[in-house]
C-alpha cells in the first residue's frame, strides 16, 4: 500500500511530494486542490523547519507528522523524561543540603532519580490518556475516525518542549517558577497544535482535549503527594 501524503497548505490527500526526473532533478508536486506545492519544506534546511515547528506553524506540524518518516517519538519521550526527572531530583537534593560532610551519600543514591522518573512517567501516560480518552467520547458522538497510533505520536512529538527544562536548571535564578509555567504553557499549546492538524478540526476542540488531559494529570499529580513519599515540594508544574 503506498504510503499517503497531505498538503501543508490545504491538507487534501496527495500520491507523491515530488517527481524525479533524470540527471537528478526533481520537481515539486502541485497540489490539485489548493495549486500551490504539496510540501515546500522537502527543500527546507532542518533548521527552518524546526524554527517554524517552534513557532507552532500548522504547514510544518504538517510536514513532520504527515510527509516524514520520522519515528524518534519514543526515544524523544525517553529523553524528555529524563530531564523532567532531573529537574525533580536536583531540587529534591537541593532541598537536603547539609552542613554534614558524611550528608554526601545522599546524593549517590539512585532510587531517588528513578522515583521520580517513575512520576514523570506517570503524569505524562496520566494526561495521554485524558486526551485519548475524551477524543474517543468525541468521535464516538460526532462520528468521525482517527488513527490513533498517529495521535499518540503527535502527542509525544509535540512534548519536545520540556528539554528546556535542562537550560531552565543550569541557569537557575530567582524567576525559575516562571520558567517553568512559561515552558509547561509553550508545551500544551504545542500539544494543543498537534492534535488539532491530525483531527484537521478546530481550536476549540484541541482545547478542550489539552484541559481534559491536564486536568487528569493535576488530578494524578494531587494523589501522588498524598502518597508517604519525600516528593510534596518538587513537582515544578503544579
């Protein structure tokens, strides 16, 4: 089965993004329905493509999620994990400093890191699901299909965001709270783009699937701290 292509522009189904005639040239397929190129960032440098993915432009959403065949979304969670849970393991450390010079084997204890990765893990599958979940009320009511494996994928892909918490860490000061709802905020609306280009359907609706998610993800967030666990004070999205 060949593999279907959109339009950035219009979002029409297509065969082909280009044509490759001889000696190497290649020609830019038009779309039929909007008659402009089907994907103009298949001559874009990677650079510009991330600084409009960053600028949450639905031609580049589009591009990545539909047109690629970009499959690091799992790594990229991985790794977006790992600097929420480091983020929650400095402050949790931070927060035990001692005068105490035999103190130190504190900080060679893992489990710690992997407590609170394990949260991470959890608050993330926690808002995945909220999302998910309400779609599936939605399509059910409304009527319409999506995949839901491409969705899941938009999702993770979109959470790309959170790897600036490591900048937000090594430049700590006094406005790190403000970092932190300033990133937590660009990764939701980054969310909240990336399902609205695979639903093809309007801002409202991604909306209010983002809230549903975060709301579940506060609800998860609020039972963990009621849990005999050190971790009440270093979760910094809440």
């Amino acid at each position: 089965m060949a593999k279907r292509f959109r339009c950035v522009e219009c979002n029409k189904d297509a065969h082909e993004l280009h044509r490759d005639y001889s000696n190497g040239i290649l020609k830019i397929t038009i779309c039929g329905s909007c008659q402009k190129p089907v994907d103009k960032y298949i001559e874009y440098d990677p650079v510009i493509i991330l600084i409009d993915a960053i600028l949450c432009k639905t031609q580049a959403f589009r591009h990545i999620l539909f047109n690629t065949t970009l499959n690091i979304h799992w790594k990229l969670c991985v790794f977006c994990l790992l600097c929420e849970a480091y983020l929650r393991w400095s402050q949790l450390q931070g927060s035990e400093q001692s005068n105490d010079p035999a103190d130190i084997i504190r900080y060679t204890k893992e489990w710690d890191f992997y407590g609170m990765f394990g949260v991470a893990a959890l608050e993330l599958g926690a808002f995945s699901v909220g999302v998910l979940s309400f779609l599936w009320l939605v399509q059910w009511l409304l009527g319409f299909d999506f995949e839901l494996s491409l969705l899941l994928k938009a999702l993770l892909l979109s959470s790309y965001g959170k790897v600036l918490l490591i900048p937000a860490v090594i430049w700590e000061h006094d406005y790190s709270p403000l970092c932190f709802s300033l990133i937590k905020l660009f990764v939701l609306t980054s969310n909240s783009q990336a399902i609205r280009v695979i639903l093809n359907c309007s801002r409202r609706l991604s909306l209010m699937a983002v809230c549903v998610g975060l709301l579940l993800e506060t609800c998860v967030a609020q039972a963990l701290q009621t849990l005999p666990w050190s971790i009440q004070d270093i979760l910094p999205f809440q």
